[in-house]
C-alpha cells in the first residue's frame, strides 16, 4: 500500500539547530509527491515528503501482532539524513509496520527512525493481513541430549585424532600422566 509520508518543520528550540524536523502522519494511498508543501503557519511548515510502500510479509506476522498489540499501533519512517541539505534533509527509505525492523534501523545510528500512530483503516488493513497469514508457534522447551549427559572430556580433545601432544589437556590432567 503506497503511504504519503508527512513532515513537519518547526523552528528550532537551540541556537545550533535552526528548525527542527518529526514526522507526525502517513497518508494511506497517497498519491506520488515530492516535498509538496501542505501548510504553513507561526513559522511551521508541513510537508508530504514522499510516497513510499509499506509492504507486509507473512514471515513477519509476529513482529505486526507485537506491535498491534500497543495502546496506540504505529508506523515506523525510515529516514536517512541528507549532509549540507537545508530545505529537504532527508531522504525517505522506508515506512514499516514491524517493530522488529525499525529497531534493526535504530541500531546502524546511520537513519531516523520516527513513530507514527497508524490511521484507522491502515491498522485494519493490517489486521486483516495478520488473520489471513500469522500461525502462533507452539513453545517446546528445549532438552539436552542425553547422549552427552555425563561424558566428560578434561581438555582432551577428539579422541579419535590420535597426537603426542595435546594442547588442549589441562593442567591437572597432566599431572597424571607419564610422560
């Protein structure tokens, strides 16, 4: 589904940062737009940035459940900044549904992650996307292999490698042995 991403300039609240950029909305089926100013008032300037497609794979139905299960279910804009621009500093690369994968975004530090609460009918769309394709995994407790209970190796190595010497013996191991 395309997404209009919006984004507001305000003046900045410290001397070293002239305006101050968020994304505050996301317009479902928007058409293609590039920096189209929206409104302007009191010095705040919003703009519709660019359209982008928010895309949904079934592999990743669980992340969509965490994060619709939110008090409030949002969008992630992926945005990297753009060195020397003044009046368009970003560069829009993505707008996401899961959670999961704006985190990953979050710790390269190289993109701005912002969250944007979903529209009404962009969160039942994903909804829907959820009830047709997320199956709950059953947790199974991992076991050990009990093969491997109780074998006890000290540092040898792999018995079936026969050397002079082991490097790995340890020291107590050693002690034992005729040299």
């Amino acid at each position: 589904m395309p997404l209009g991403i919006v984004l507001r300039r305000a003046p900045g609240v410290t001397r070293w940062a002239r305006w101050s950029w968020k994304a505050t909305a996301v317009l479902p089926g928007a058409p293609d737009a590039s920096w189209r100013v929206l409104r302007e008032s009191d010095g705040t300037t919003e703009y519709h940035a660019a359209t982008v497609p928010l895309d949904l794979h079934g592999a990743e139905t669980e992340a969509y459940v965490h994060g619709l299960g939110a008090e409030v279910p949002c969008v992630y804009v992926v945005m990297r900044p753009i060195a020397g621009a003044q009046d368009h500093p970003f560069q829009i690369l993505l707008v996401t549904a899961s959670p999961y994968e704006a985190q990953d975004y979050c710790d390269s530090a190289e993109e701005v992650v912002e969250k944007v609460a979903m529209p009404e009918g962009l969160e039942a769309w994903v909804r829907e996307f959820v009830d047709l394709f997320h199956e709950e995994e059953a947790f199974v407790k991992r076991r050990r292999n009990k093969q491997t209970e109780g074998t006890r190796q000290d540092g040898i190595g792999d018995p079936r490698i026969h050397t002079g010497a082991d490097v790995y013996a340890s020291p107590g191991l050693k002690r034992g042995r005729v040299l």
